[in-house]
C-alpha cells in the first residue's frame, strides 16, 4: 500500500480524484465531532472489498477494515491521510449529505471521472426483457436529491444526451435512460481515458454497448451470432457479482 499522499493530493482536482469524490457523494460518510463541526474525515462504503482497494491504491493511506455486522467494507481518510472539511464541502460532500449535498462544480475536463465515480457508487446498467426475444438497455441512477439528478441530466444534455427528467420513487429520485444513441454516447464519454472503475461494472456497460451496437445492424447469422456472445457475457456473474438481473 502506498503511504499518505498528503493534503495537496487531496486539494488538487485530478481524474483520480474526481472519481473518488464522485464515488463518495454515492457512498461516502462525512462526520460531524464536537461542536457540530465537520470532522477532516472519509470513509467509503462497498460490499466488495477489492472496489475499495483500488482505491486505497491510489489514494494511498487510508484504514480498509469489514463492518461490525461484517456484511460491508469500510474504507476511512483521516486528517493525517490529508482529508480536510473544507475540501470535502467544495466537492458537496458534507455530514448527512443526502438531505444538505449538491453537486459540485466540477471542471469539464473532470466530469466523466466524478460521473464515473458516482455510476459506480449509485448507478446501474442493465438489458430488460421486453417480449420473447426483445431487450431494453437500461441505464439508472439513485440518489435521494432531486436538484442533484436534475444537473447529472443536464451533463448528460450538454454531451448529445435525450433531454431527461428524475422521477420520485419513494425516498429516493431516480433517472433513467433507455435510448440506444444515450447509452452509447454516455458508454464513450464515461470509459474514454478512464483511470478508476470498478471492474465489474465496467465489464457490464461495455457488453450492453456492444450489445447496443449490434442490434442496428441487418438481421442474419452474424448478427444472432454476436447477440449470442453478448448475451453470454452479460449472463457471467462474474460480470455483475450478483447485483445486477439482467435478464
């Protein structure tokens, strides 16, 4: 493991960065202390431990330790880690953030990587059975802020992206898309000069892409051919460690 990079790291923006804190608004835990101020502390949440390493890799220091009720790791920055509140309340990351967080301004150039970072937290890809042989791409993200999911659409807009709205669903908002061109276009604009990404994830998005991709194409043997592999990737559950059905 690589030691404490130190505050500076943490303070200046950087695609591995910009994931982190992406990965933190879906699954990060801002504390209060004494006095109801912001603690210089992260920790990050994942089911999978080796989400979590990647970026304890990167990031260097950090404590990796398995929950109490040991179903979810727990990943936590400290001050001596160069975590620093005001920094954390630049990116929107503050205590109970799911009612009081926001999306940052981030640079455009860092867009993709914070998306990315929250896709892999909060968001999920998925091809939908619609009729025997007919199947919907689905591309979703949750979150519990509204205004939050009104400006990742707005990003997504900005990109060549159909015009969407998030729609409530119990506690949480969520926003959806369906169209090929969208998932496409969002695939390209996510993974191109990625750094972080969860594995699995990943393996996912680019086999719904392909799958995608393949289906505008003539019918024929190469084509049912191609449907097949794709099909046979998504259905792996390495791909998708169990957390997502996709057929």
């Amino acid at each position: 493991m690589l030691p404490s990079r130190g505050e500076e790291w943490w303070r200046t923006p950087s695609p591995e960065l910009a994931y982190i804190y992406g990965f933190a608004f879906a699954d990060g835990i801002v504390r209060r202390g004494r006095g109801g101020r912001t603690k210089n502390d992260l920790t990050l949440t994942q089911a999978c431990r080796d989400d979590l390493e990647s970026i304890q890799a990167v990031a260097g220091g950090g404590h990796l330790r398995l929950a109490t009720e040991g179903h979810v790791w727990l990943l936590s920055f400290r001050a001596k880690d160069g975590i620093r509140a005001d920094v954390l309340k630049a990116w929107g990351l503050v205590p109970n953030k799911t009612e009081h967080g926001w999306f940052p301004d981030v640079p455009s150039d860092l867009l993709p990587h914070y998306v990315r970072g929250f896709f892999d937290g909060d968001g999920s890809i998925s091809l939908m059975r619609r009729g025997p042989r007919q199947r919907l791409p689905v591309l979703a993200f949750v979150c519990h802020l509204q205004a939050y999911l009104e400006r990742l659409s707005q990003v997504f807009l900005e990109i060549g992206a159909s015009p969407r709205r998030p729609f409530q669903d119990g506690r949480n908002w969520r926003l959806r898309y369906t169209s090929r061109s969208d998932l496409s276009r969002i695939h390209r604009w996510l993974y191109t000069d990625s750094t972080l990404a969860i594995p699995r994830k990943r393996s996912t998005f680019d086999a719904v892409a392909e799958y995608v991709a393949v289906d505008h194409r003539p019918r024929g043997t190469e084509h049912h051919m191609v449907q097949l592999a794709v099909r046979t990737r998504l259905n792996r559950p390495a791909a998708f460690s169990g957390q997502l059905t996709l057929f």
